[in-house]
C-alpha cells in the first residue's frame, strides 16, 4: 500500500498559525521607541482609547521613585523613550519627573514627549524634550498650548479616526486567522513597547496596547522592570501574546468611530470592560460580531502622523543548521532576537536533515529539508534566502550555527550602510574555541578587506541576485563557500562597506588556528584542502563547471 501524508489536524494548523506569527513579532529590543506611561489621567475621552482609560478602575501617577526605576531598567536602549499617559503633562509632579528623565538619560534626543495637551508646560517641555509627538484631537485648548512646540516633532491637528481596541479578533475570525493577523500587527511592527504603573509596582509589556488590557483588568502580568528587561527576546513576552492579543481588537481592524464621538466599539470578549464603562462613566458602546462589523483593512490603527513611529526595515538572518547542539542553536538564535536594532528581525532557521523540533517553540521561521546535503550549508542557505525574499525582506544576513551576533550587529550593518549607500554589508569576527573561550587571533585577510565570513555579511535586497550562488556554487567548493561568495561579490561590483568592527562570534574548528597559537587542536578539528580545490578549478572541468554555473572562474578575481 502506498504511504500517504495524512493532513494537518485543525489544531496542529493552528498551531502552525501561531508559532508563524510569533516568529513575526518584533520584541522590545527592535522597537525604535519604548512607552514609559506615567499617568491615566487626561483631559479628552477619545472613542477607542489606546490606553483604555475610561475602562480602568482608579486614577493613577507613577511615583518619582517608579519613574526613576523605569528609565534605569532602560540604560542602553538606543531609541526614544518616550512618556505617555492619559496626558503624561497632567502629573502631578510633571516638572520632578522631567528633571529625573533629564538625569537619567543625558542624551535630549532621546527623550520623548507624547501629549495632547501641555498646559502651563510648554517651555519645560521644549528645554526637556527632544522627540515630540504631538495630537490635539482638533481640540482648541490642546491646539493653542500645542502652538509653541508643533514645529519640533510629529503634529496632527485634526481629528482622530481610532479603530477599535475592544472588538477582539478572536470573536471575529477563525483561528488561523487571527493568528496571520496578529502576526502581521500594526502595533506590534510599527509602535511600542511600555512600561506602566499597576497597583504600585512597575510592569513591562511587549505591547503598550497590552499593557493597556491589563490596566483595564488588573491583572498584573507585565514583566518585572528589571535592568535590561527590554533585551527580553520575543520567547520572554509569548505568555503576553497568549494572554492579551487573541482579547484585541487591533489586528481585526474594526472601523471605530472619531474621537470626539466617545463612542467604543467591542465585541463579546470584551464586553465585561464595556459593560463597566457604561455603568460607572455613561460611556456610549457599540457591539460588533462576525456579522456586523465593518473593517477599514488598507488603514493604520489610526489616521495620524504615519511617519510617527519608527518603521526599520525588514531584515532576516538566516541559519542552515545540521547536528550542531542544542545549545549552541540556542546561543545562535537568542543573538539574533536580541539584536539592538530599530528594524523588523526575523530569524529563518534551515534543518539541511536532523531537525530539531524543539525550534518549533522558538520565535524562528523553522524549515526543515528531509535530507542532508553535505555542502557546508549552500543549499539551505539558498532556500532560507528563497524564504526571506517571499515574504519581503530588506535585507538578508547569514549566522552559521555555531556563530553568534554581538547585539549591535545588525545596526553597526545598516549604519554603515547608511554611511556609505554599499549594498553588500561586513563585519569582522572576534574567534572562539568550542568551549567559549577568545582566542588571540585575527585572520588576516579580513583585516585587510579581503575576505568576509559567510557569519558576518549582510545584503541589501538591490543584490539579493547573489544569492544564487548558493545553489549555484560547485559542490566541491562547498568548503570555501565565502570566499567563492566574496569573489561574486566583486565579480559583480557591487559596493561593499566593512564596518570594522567585530560584531560576531565565530566559534572555529580550523586546525591552521589553533597550531598558529599553538594550543591542543581540538579532536574535531577540520583542514580545508586548499590543494584539492585549486587542482579542481585549475582542471578543465573545474574551469568550465564554475564558469557554466557561477558565471565567473573563481580564480581569475
Ligand atoms: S488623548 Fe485621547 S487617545 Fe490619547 S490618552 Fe487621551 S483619551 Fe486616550
Ligand atoms: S496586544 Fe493587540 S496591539 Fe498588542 S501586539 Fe497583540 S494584537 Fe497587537
């Protein structure tokens, strides 16, 4: 009897829908502004609210002390930190705050103020802050106190269409659905993370949006805010994402109302929240279901300032992996989603045979080829690339398994891409032994600019036609695949940039480096046979397959 493949079960689709869209979501560290809201209060009531102000129990302020903590758990973020409320200018003690925020955090470009409304504050805010995010909600009071700053950051003046928070997807569409959705979330690729006062303490969420459910809720479960929180990879928010997105409405994008309306817009999940407002605050509500709502599917969450918050552009970094261990992937991978970056990080991980289907739990598109190639990582390379020019990469980099990026990696790339407009981006390597340990070493060639490892380059998608190569290239000259890959580069004449700096780990196994330093060789140890591969591409046939399949001889650049 012939084998068939039984299909997918509806939960493993799920599933499947579920572990994609995890894999799309950006964590904090890739956030170009981080939220730290600092009070509930505020003097307008917008439909739909983003902090769901008028759904939650008590007023609060965060304390000095709060504050302080907020912006210390923050040291080394490289964005906008930016404070929001409610109205953050409503604080009681928003002249304190300001000082501490300018103690903190030095630097004035990085300090963010998101208001509607600044009051007596104007010039405190012009002397504290350096990114403004200024929305009236055509309101004239806001308008006119708003008038001394508006030349200095984003400004809209009009009224605010906001879609509906409180209309969940999960009441609206099927579950692979709204798994695809949430994925691909506007609030999630586009704006910010938050930190926020709950019940005295300080809680981190991945979403302020999240955030905002559980102030509504009182649930408590944020992060702790902890130094460095925000270097979390997007593994540490999943019980948010779990908790809080299939409950929201943002991913449907449920067509709300104007601002001015005050008029929120739910579904069943959400009516308990609904229900309050009504009862203790007159709030008007309007229920949706599967039947009745209207979606404005081609807009944002919200019709102002679309160049507000930061939009990276979209990089993935793709790993072939074979029977490297557990942790070593685990090492891999964690660099990678904790890249300091203000751009879109997606990590493709290639099984070329052995998968591990532990990767399945982890935030990584997970593809798995059914047999080994034995050709040092091309093939999955090729597909992996294949893969991340389908679904709309930028940019694509590569980190072999055993490698890992230094957090600043990726910037230090695109930086240097903006430096010098190069399309072919690289890094130099600082070298390990398989135990972990630096090793007192650099190799030559990439010094000299030379020579870029396969780990250590990134490609802007003006020459993702490189990546051809991969499936191109010689099985027998598989082992010096970055070399081969370089001498395209430069066949082609695409401009590179070295970053000069050593942004990747590269944990080697090459015999050469460790008798260099003269220390033990390591038991696996390998030697690239240098002679072997110049007497193939100096035979006939070496010469006519790599110039057939590469378009060039590998020797003659
Ligand atoms: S201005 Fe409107 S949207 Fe902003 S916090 Fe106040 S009520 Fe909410
Ligand atoms: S909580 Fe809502 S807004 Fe935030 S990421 Fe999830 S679906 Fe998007």
């Amino acid at each position: 009897m012939a084998d068939t493949l039984a299909p997918p079960t509806a939960d493993a689709r799920v599933a499947q829908a579920r572990r994609q869209a995890l894999a799309l979501m950006r964590p904090p560290s890739q956030m170009g502004i981080i939220c730290i809201d600092i009070t509930n209060k505020c003097d307008l009531g917008c439909s739909n609210c983003t902090r769901l102000l008028v759904n939650q129990d008590k007023f609060w302020d965060m304390t000095p002390e709060n504050f302080r903590t907020a912006l210390r758990s923050l040291e080394g973020y490289p964005g906008t930190i930016a404070v929001i409320g409610g109205n953050p200018c409503m604080h009681p003690k928003f002249a304190e705050l300001c000082r501490i925020f300018a103690e903190e955090v030095p630097d004035k470009r990085q300090r963010g103020l998101w208001t509607n409304n600044v009051f007596k504050h104007a010039d405190l805010a012009a002397e504290t802050f350096g990114v403004f995010n200024l929305n009236p909600h055509n309101s004239k009071r806001g308008v006119a106190s708003l008038a001394p700053l508006k030349e200095r950051g984003w400004y809209y003046e009009g009224h605010s269409d906001h879609s509906s928070l409180l209309a969940a997807i999960q009441d609206l569409y099927e579950p692979v659905e709204m798994w695809e959705r949430i994925g691909r979330c506007d609030i999630n690729q586009n704006w910010s993370a938050s930190i926020v006062q709950l019940g005295g303490d300080l809680k981190a969420y991945f979403c302020e949006v999240a955030a905002s459910f559980d102030l509504a809720r009182g649930g408590g479960h944020g992060l702790p805010v902890t130094p460095g929180w925000w270097r979390a990879p997007m593994e540490a928010f999943h019980a948010q994402v779990d908790r809080f997105c299939p409950g929201c409405g943002i991913p449907a994008k449920v067509k709300g109302h104007l601002d001015h309306e005050e008029i929120d817009t739910y579904s069943r999940t959400n009516a308990d929240l609904a229900e309050k407002s009504v009862a203790r605050k007159s709030r008007k509500v309007q229920e949706v279901d599967r039947t009745t709502f209207e979606t404005n599917e081609e807009k944002p969450v919200t019709l102002y300032s679309p160049n507000l918050y930061v939009k990276g552009p979209r990089i993935f970094v793709v790993t072939p992996y074979h029977t490297e261990s557990l942790e070593w992937l685990k090492r891999c991978h964690d660099s990678v989603m904790a890249q300091q970056v203000a751009a879109n990080v997606t990590h493709i991980m290639v099984a070329d045979g052995h998968a591990r289907p532990e990767i399945d739990g982890w935030n990584a598109i997970h593809i798995r080829l059914p047999k080994e190639h034995g050709d040092n990582g091309n093939t999955p390379r090729a597909v992996g690339s294949v893969v991340a020019q389908t679904n709309g990469a930028d940019y694509i980099a590569f980190l072999d398994a055993d490698n890992w990026f230094y957090p600043e990696h990726l910037a230090s790339l695109l930086e240097g891409q903006r430096q010098t407009g190069a399309s072919v981006l690289c890094a130099w390597r600082d070298f390990y032994d398989p135990a972990g340990q630096k090793l007192a070493m650099t190799e030559v060639d990439e010094d000299n600019l030379t020579h870029v490892d396969t780990s250590a380059i990134m490609l802007h998608s003006s020459v993702f036609d490189l990546n051809g190569l991969w499936s191109k290239m010689p099985r027998n000259l598989s082992p010096i695949c970055d070399r081969v890959f370089f001498t395209g580069v430069k066949h082609k004449r695409y401009m590179q940039c070295f970053t000069r700096q050593r942004t990747v780990g590269f944990t080697t196994l090459y015999r050469r480096h460790y008798e260099g330093l003269g220390l033990p060789v390591p038991a696996n140890a390998k030697t690239v046979m240098i002679d072997e591969m110049t007497a193939y591409l100096t035979s006939v046939e070496g010469v006519r397959e790599s110039v057939a399949r590469l378009g060039f001889w590998p020797m003659a650049i």
